[in-house]
C-alpha cells in the first residue's frame, strides 16, 4: 500500500500538498535545522553541572572583587589596574547586581558564553562540511574538559572564544555572499573579541590569510578592501584599551616566562584540558587534509587554530610573553571543527560514532576532577573561614599572607567565605583597596601604630610550618610578634589559621 502523497484524480500529486502527513510537524526537519540549539543546550548543560563545587581561585577572586563594587569605584579602579578586563567585570557587575555572588551564578554567564559558542560551533561545521561533521563537532565542543572548566569559570575567556567563534562563521558567510549586511555583524564580533581579551585578536591573521587566500582563487570583486576596511572599524573602539593596557602589562602579566619550543606541546595539552584527549584532536585533525570535499576549509580552519598560536609564541620571545593557555583557548573551536570533520570522514560510517565516544571517554577523568572541592584553587579557603566564623568575636583583627604573595589573593579568598556577622579588621590595610582604586589595598608603612588596640588577630598564612607568621613581611611579623601571643592554631588544605592574643 502506499503511504505517500496521494494521488489527484489525474494521477499526479495534488498541487501544494507536501508529501507524507501535513497534520504532522516535520520533527526531522526542525532537528536539522536547529543542530545549532540542541548544541548550545547541551553545552550549557555540561557546563553549570557541579559549577558551583570548585572554590573560586585567585583570577576569579578578582573578579568577584571587581564585580561587587559599585559602578564608579569600578570604573576608577580600571583606570589603574585590569582594564583588559573591563568590558567583562562591568557585564559580570549588572549580574551579580541581579543574581548575587555565589559561585555558580558568578560563574554562569561564561556557561552562556559557552553555550553560545558551541551554536557557531555547529554553524561552522554545517558550513564548510556537513550535517554529520555540524553533529559531532556540537557533541565533542560541549564534552571537551577545557571547555567545562572554562565554561565554570568567572573570567572572559568563555565570551573571546564565543565573539572568535561568531566572527569565524559570519567570514564565512560574508566571504560566500560578501556585502554590508554580513560585513556589518562581522565587524561586531571582531570588536567584542578584542574588547573581552586583546590577545585574542591574533585572530585576524588567519582570517586575513583566509581572505587573501579566496580572492586570490576566485578574484572576485573587492574582498580584500571590504576585509579590511571592516577591521579597521572594528578595531576603533578596542584601541584606547590596547592604549590603556600597555601602560599597565608589566605590573599584570610581567610573571609570565618566555615561552621555549617546548612550550608549544605543553600549551597544546593545556588547551584541551587533557593530554590523551589533545592527542586524540591533533590525530583527527589530520583526517580531512585526506578528504577531496573537506581539503580547504580544513586548511583554512588549521590557519585559524595554529596560527594564533606559533605568533604568540614568537611576539612572546619580546619584553613581554602572552604565551598563555588560557588567553590562547579561542583557537580551541577550530580545532574541534576540524576534527569533527575527521570523525565523520571515517567509514564504515560506525567508526566515526566510536571515535567520538572514545574521545568523549578519555576526557571524563578529567571532568571528574573539574568538579572536586580545591580543583582551581588548591587552598581551603572557605575552611579557613570557618574557622574563624566558629571563633569570632566582634572587634577580631585579620592579617592575611600578603606582601610578595599578594597575588595569591588570600584575603579574598578567605573574606569571601566569611558570613555576613563576621566583620573582621584588616589591621595592617592603612587604605583599603576601593579607596585606593586598586585591586589590592595600601598597607602600613609603619605595621606597629596600625595595630592600635585590638585585642584579637587572626592570622592566615601557608600551612607547612608552625611558624605562624610565614610569609608576612618582616616588619609585620616583628610587630604581631612583640605585642601578641598564638593561642590557637589550625590547619586546613593549604592553609594555616592562627589566633593571636595581645599580651602587651
């Protein structure tokens, strides 16, 4: 029996009927076009799933602290210190305004980012391959251990590889159809990537091969002028920021070591958040270069990865090294795509589904291990707190590690563990970091007179020693020494909490 379209009484297909069921949506149809959703959903999913377990660590301590103060002394506060990351603690600061500062709704709008990525992901992959390709990138993006831990993270680099990834697809788009309306989008993509992070415009080197590369084939019209007029506008409001952040990148990134050729492998592991899964990708990756159908966009995609990376490896061997996983993660889409198009190019069509679910497999240790306790910050800092929540009385001093170890921010740390009663004096901040428009506050000169005549200090330093004053700057140390006694020591991971008594 046939069960197609039914005849007309002429034996043809009745005019404007389609065929099968007409009262049925085309379930199929709506999946195929919306590959993009299921994609984003998953992404997030995967993403806000134990976000809230890991305690925030020192770069996300920091944005916290940013996020938390009010609009103006914000605003002061970038014109001293981390105004690469402006754009990012001014969205992070209407959040928390909204949702509050605990750690998942600190860390869900890089889940968002995440998601959003993941839906050019698959835009891509359809693009320049197919269907299948557009399906196994979506699945690996959203399972890859770097793209959870960075989707849980409450710093920008979820929202660079979401503006890289957008402006990969609308070049593609606009190389295919080149005109002012995809130009326009285009434009938009390039200035939030350099506004979230200005490394990430590395970017545009392989995009600008990539459109060289096209003209250079087909010759057709004026797509390089187009390309780079449209960059040149992009760029206007990210240059008073690059502006801005030479003046500040020695005091921020100044730690970071000149990169050797062996970073490059090391780099490499990091940026897929494990090493057999990084191996895995580099394999698959080679798969379309095989591929007649797959051969050029799997060039253009390889451009947009590596490239981003060898010249950051070799501007780093200057003053200054961006030689970072993390600043260096928006090349990690291509990638994906790329093997992606590995994946579905291998027949019979089974193997492709088993490579996938073994990539997926090699990853999981590394996502369990994404959601444990200290996974990021590798010191107990909401124990620390506890412990001097348990102990507490009003008028309690507070001397956290700081001085050479400030970066380790652990006062942050510790403060933002603390409950509401507990208000603790920071006794040797002479001015606090709000009012000196800085990260970090402006201790005493002279740590002696600020002790003034509190009675009780908690000192938190690094555990290893019973030495309670660990790490403190000598004149700290010496003062805290002369005028009080420990009377109570306690270890947590990482961490040593002590409690001081004066006796003078």
């Amino acid at each position: 029996m046939n069960t197609g379209t039914l005849p007309s009484p002429t034996g043809r297909s009745a005019p404007g009927r389609p065929s099968g069921d007409a009262s049925r949506p085309d379930r199929r149809g709506f999946a195929r076009r919306h590959d993009w959703l299921w994609a984003a959903l998953l992404t997030f999913g995967v993403a806000v799933t134990g976000s809230g377990t890991p305690q925030l660590w020192r770069d996300e301590l920091a944005s916290w602290n940013a996020a938390i103060r009010g609009t103006g002394d914000l605003v002061a506060m970038l014109g001293h210190v981390d105004a690469v990351s402006g754009l990012y603690y001014l969205l992070l600061h209407g959040w928390v305004s909204v949702f509050g500062d605990s750690a998942t709704m600190l860390r869900m709008p890089s889940a968002f980012a995440m998601a959003g990525a993941a839906a050019f992901v698959v835009l891509t992959a359809r693009t320049l391959f197919d269907r299948r390709a557009a399906v196994f990138a979506g699945l690996l993006f959203a399972l890859l251990p770097s793209v959870s831990r960075y989707g849980q993270e409450a710093r920008s680099y979820a929202f660079v590889v979401l503006a890289v990834t957008a402006a990969t697809w609308l070049l593609v788009r606009a190389l295919d159809r080149p005109g002012p309306r995809r130009w326009a989008p285009y434009a938009l993509a390039v200035a939030a990537a350099g506004l979230f992070h200005i490394v990430s415009l590395l970017f545009l080197l392989p995009h600008a091969l990539i459109v060289v590369l096209r003209w250079w084939r087909d010759r057709r019209g004026r797509t390089v002028v187009a390309f780079t007029v449209t960059v040149a506008f992009a760029l206007v409001p990210v240059v008073p920021l690059v502006l801005l952040g030479q003046r500040q990148v020695g005091r921020q990134i100044s730690w970071i070591k000149t990169p050797h050729l062996r970073s490059i492998a090391e780099i490499w592991d990091s940026l897929f958040g494990s090493p057999l899964v990084s191996l895995a990708i580099a394999a698959l990756a080679l798969l379309p270069l095989a591929w007649s159908r797959g051969r050029r966009p799997a060039v253009e995609l390889v451009l947009i990865g590596a490239v981003p990376i060898a010249a950051a490896w070799v501007v780093s061997q200057g003053s200054t090294s961006y030689f970072m996983d993390r600043y260096l993660l928006f090349t990690v889409p291509a990638w994906v795509v790329v093997a992606a198009a590995g994946l579905a190019a291998l027949r019979p069509r089974p193997l492709g589904v088993a490579g996938l679910a073994a990539v997926i497999l090699l990853g999981l240790p590394d996502q369990r291990q994404l959601r444990t306790e200290t996974a990021k910050a590798g010191r107990d800092g909401a124990e620390a707190a506890a412990v001097i929540a348990k102990g507490y009385r009003p008028g309690d001093g507070f001397v956290p590690v700081r001085g050479d170890d400030r970066v380790y921010m652990t006062d942050f740390q510790v403060e933002y563990s603390l409950p509401p009663r507990v208000e603790l004096r920071d006794v040797f901040a002479q001015r606090s970091a709000v009012a000196n428009d800085d990260l970090f506050p402006v201790e005493c000169a002279q740590p002696e007179k600020c002790l003034g005549t509190t009675r009780r200090v908690w000192v938190v330093t690094w555990s290893g020693t019973q030495n309670p004053y660990h790490r403190l700057p000598k004149k700290q140390a010496e003062a805290l020494e002369k005028h009080y006694k420990p009377v109570r020591r306690t270890k947590v991971h990482g961490l040593q909490v002590s409690l001081l008594e004066r006796v003078r």
